[in-house]
C-alpha cells in the first residue's frame, strides 16, 4: 500500500494576532483595521477571526493604491 501524505491546509481565517503577524505589523495598529472594519471579522463564541481572504485582500488594495517611485 502507498502511504499518501497530506499537504499543510492552510487556514481559511485567524485570530488578530496571527493577522497582524501576516502582515508584518504590530497588534495595536492591527485592531484598529479590524475595528473600524477595514479588514472584515467574524465570531466564534468569544474569539475574533479574521478571514485570510480578507488579510489578503487588504494587502492587494494596499499595494494598487500605492504610487510608482
């Protein structure tokens, strides 16, 4: 019999920390994104998740808006 081996699945959201470990910047500049729902959240029970899809998006947005050097 082979033995199949599974690839890592990549998480579909994440808690605020993770987010803004993703993004490479600080919690407390984080939440406010979240806050004022610039970033999208959802609930589970009591934990804030942060879709991936939504972290990515962001990241996409910000990079069009930029202007080139």
């Amino acid at each position: 019999m082979e033995c199949a081996t599974e690839s890592p699945r990549k998480p579909l959201a994440v808690s605020i920390d993770t987010g803004a470990e993703m993004i490479g910047i600080s919690v407390s500049a984080f939440k406010p994104l979240v806050w004022n729902k610039t970033i999208p959240s959802f609930y589970v029970g009591r934990r804030r998740l942060i879709p991936v899809a939504a972290i990515e998006q962001y990241v996409a947005e910000r990079l069009a808006a930029e202007k080139p050097r």
